[in-house]
C-alpha cells in the first residue's frame, strides 16, 4: 500500500474479507454476553435455595432482584460514556472483571442486606459489558453484514441465560446457592484473561482518538495485510468527529429526535419481554395452564428470540433495519392478540408465545444493531449503553406490571392484550427512527460534499 494513502476505516473493513482476528472479536464478545446472561439468569433459579438457608418469605427476596435491575441500569449509565472516553477494550475488560469479582463475593454474604448490595454490584458490571461488546462488535463488522453478525453475537446472551437455569438446577444440589455464585464469578474471571490477550481495541475509536500507530499497524496486519507493509493513512469518514461530551452529543441537533425514539423504542419492547419472561408461568397456570404445559409456552418464547434474532439480522442487512423491524413489532402485536385468544388451545398458545419471542425479542436484539449504527464512534457506546439504561426502566415496570394487574382482578386474556399497545408504539418508534436516520445521512452527504468543494 502506498503509506500516503487516505483510507477510510469502514471502507478499508468493507473491502477486505472478514478475517479470522475479526472472528476472534466476535466469538470473545459472544462469550462476554453468554456470561452476561449467565450472571442474569442463575438468580432466580438459587433464590429458593436462599429463602431456605435463611428462613426468609418469598417477598423478603423481592430486593435482591430488584438490586440487579438498578445496577443493570447504573453500569449502563456509568460505563457507556467510559468506553467514548478510554477505549472499548478496557471498559470491556473491567467490566467483566467488576461482574467476576462481585459474583464471587456475593458467596460469601451471611446476610440479604450484604447479597443486595453485592447483587447491585454484580448489576453495574453487567450493566457496562453487554453494551460494550455491541459496540465493539458493531465497528469491526462490513456494512453489507452488520446487522447479522451483531445479532449473531448478542445470540450469546440467550445461550447463557439457558445454561445458567440448566447448569443451576444441576449443581445446586452439590454445591448449594453459594456455589453457583462462585461458578458466576469464576467464569467471568477466566474470561478476563483470554480477553486481556486477545481482545483488540476497536480501529475506528484509535484512529479517532489519535491512537498509536504501533497499536493500528498490529491489528491492520492482523486483520490480513502483509506483514512489515505500509500502513495507510486511516480517517473517519463523514463528518465524524471527536466529541467532549458523548452524553451531550446524543441530543446535539439532528440526533434529539432520534435519541428519543430509540428510548421510546427499548422502553416499550423490554417492558413487554420482562412482562412475559416474569409473569407468563403464573399467567398461564391462572388460566388454568398445568405448570408443565406453561413452561413448555415459555420456553418457546426464548427460543422465538433466539431464531427471530438471527433471521432478523439477515433480514435488516438486505431490505433495511427500520423497515424490517417495524414490520416485526407489527407481527408482534398481532401474536399477542392471537395469544389473548388462544388461552384455551394449547397448540395454537405455543405458536403464538413463539411468534411474540421471535418478533418482540428476536427485534429488541435487532435493535441493539440498529443503535449502533445511528450513533458515530465519538458516542456510539455512549448511545447503546444509555438506550439499553432506559430500556431498563421498562423492564422493571414490566417485571412490577404484572402482579400489579392480576391484583385488579383483570382477565388474564385482557393483560396479554394490553401488550399489544407497547408492541406498536415501538414498531412506529422504529419506523420514524428510520426516516431520521434517512434525513441525517442526506444532510451529512450533502455537508461532506460542500467541505470538498471548499
């Protein structure tokens, strides 16, 4: 290569093949969310396990899951705008080191109020890795395949939310709640090490920031290019730019409205997944559902999202993401009517509980691509990490609406209606964010193109 060459990065990733450091990326960010969602999971399958050992009623508890939520929200809040500032790579690292540690303290707590506070902890380094690894996933990956490959890799947090109920009902009889937790914490731990060697910082967010020509020259070569070569001259194309408040940028002029549709969006959409991951057991079995039929519905909605998240993402790349996620939020709303009537035939309930994880939980994982792609690298963590904040708020809404409605005596086929409403205002949100997202793009070309000229 010529070393005067001016090279944008994400034309120089486009046009190379995508090489086997790039999959190393993203298998390492895979397994971050596949811990993630093993930390999240195994609480509430150790919970009984808790209440026993320490004589507690089952509302005693309601604190210790709470603590993850809020934490879940603090490390988003904390960590987002951290990885703008210092690199991906290091928040990264902390992150799942600070979930580690605090995992593997908690089995040493010898009361609730110590595991809560631990809990919360365990939360905020949770709450700093997931959005994190989007991003650094995001901006090693081809524009024609991006959407696939972040979805791809989010499938990770799914996997691990499968293996910590199913590794914590196998060994908790052997090693009891406490050692669950060390498993919790020694995973994650493990994990840091491999991350440490192998993790590289993400090429835009060096090139950015100025980075060292060293640290550039050793991830271009590993990303293919020959070694001991010339090494082009990377930019930021566009009108990318240094930033010197990430959380500012994301409502500077054009990116407001933007900004707050996609909290609207993640709002509405993980309200309704927590809603049904919390509450459709008990729903069902009020229904009159047996609990063995009821975890059978609910475990197609984890498998919906699982196979809606990878196809949505193929989807995305070729027709659009807001295109194809507004249509699937639409679906969404129309599975939850057909589960409101079909309470009472079993087949067709299945069906539709897997249509609404495929459409409404296979589109939130959908979304996190989405985000990462309307954000620049200046606020890019910044913008995923704070949507997925907010989108936690309605997550505990969520988790709290349930028992809130069945304490009104509302109809159990009323409750699963009611959720088709959150299902279209997010489906809307997502198409206006398209059409945002469109003005931007034209206004940014047309600005590029008159800064050539002059």
């Amino acid at each position: 290569m010529d070393l005067n060459t001016r090279v944008d990065v994400q034309r120089y990733i486009d046009d190379h093949p995508f090489s086997r450091f790039q999959t190393t990326i993203l298998l390492l960010c895979f397994l971050v969310v596949l811990v993630d969602g093993f930390d999240t999971a195994y609480i509430g399958f150790i919970a009984p396990a808790i209440r026993d050992e320490w004589g507690l009623s089952s509302a005693a508890l309601a604190p210790l899951f709470g603590a993850g939520l809020f934490g879940l929200m603090a490390g988003a809040l904390v960590f987002g705008p951290l990885a703008d500032r210092v690199g991906r790579k290091k928040v990264l690292l902390c992150s799942v080191l600070f979930f580690g540690l605090a995992s593997l303290a908690s089995a040493f707590s010898t009361d609730l109020t110590t595991l809560v506070a631990l809990r919360f902890l365990t939360g905020v380094g949770l709450g700093g890795a997931m959005p994190t690894a989007i991003t650094l996933t995001s901006e090693y990956c081809p524009q024609a395949r991006r959407s696939q490959l972040v979805t791809l890799m989010f499938c990770g947090f799914t996997v691990g939310s499968a293996l910590g109920g199913l590794l914590s009902v196998q060994i908790l009889p052997y090693v009891g709640w406490r050692g669950v937790l060390v498993v919790g914490g020694v995973l994650p731990l493990l994990l840091a090490v491999f991350l440490k060697v192998y993790l590289a910082e993400s090429l835009r967010f060096l090139v950015l920031r100025n980075g060292s020509p060293e640290a550039v020259r050793r991830i271009v070569e590993k990303m293919g290019a020959g070694r001991g070569g010339a090494v082009p001259e990377f930019v930021i194309g566009g009108l990318e730019h240094k930033v010197a408040s990430p959380v500012r940028e994301l409502f500077h002029g054009k990116l407001a409205a933007g900004t707050l549709l996609i909290w609207c969006s993640f709002f509405m959409s993980l309200l309704i997944i927590y809603l049904l991951s919390s509450w459709l057991p008990i729903l069902l079995n009020s229904a009159g559902i047996g609990l063995g039929r009821a975890s059978v519905v609910t475990a197609m909605f984890q498998v919906g999202g699982t196979i809606g998240a990878i196809l949505l993402g193929r989807l995305m790349d070729r027709f659009g993401s807001a295109r194809t996620l507004s249509l699937s939020y639409v679906l969404g709303a129309v599975f939850v009517a057909l589960c409101s009537a079909s309470t009472g035939q079993f087949a067709l309930l299945t069906f539709a509980v897997f249509g609404i994880g495929f459409c409404i939980s296979g589109g939130q994982v959908g979304a996190n691509a989405m985000v990462a792609a309307f954000y620049q690298t200046g606020n890019r963590a910044t913008g995923v990490s704070w949507a997925n904040a907010v989108g936690r708020c309605g997550s505990v809404l969520g988790s709290m609406a349930g028992g809130w409605l069945l304490s009104m005596q509302i109809a159990i086929d009323r409750i699963l209606l009611l959720l088709a409403l959150p299902a279209l205002l997010a489906a809307l949100g997502l198409l206006l964010l398209g059409l945002v997202k469109r003005r931007i793009d034209r206004q940014d070309a047309v600005a590029a193109t008159e800064a050539v000229a002059h």
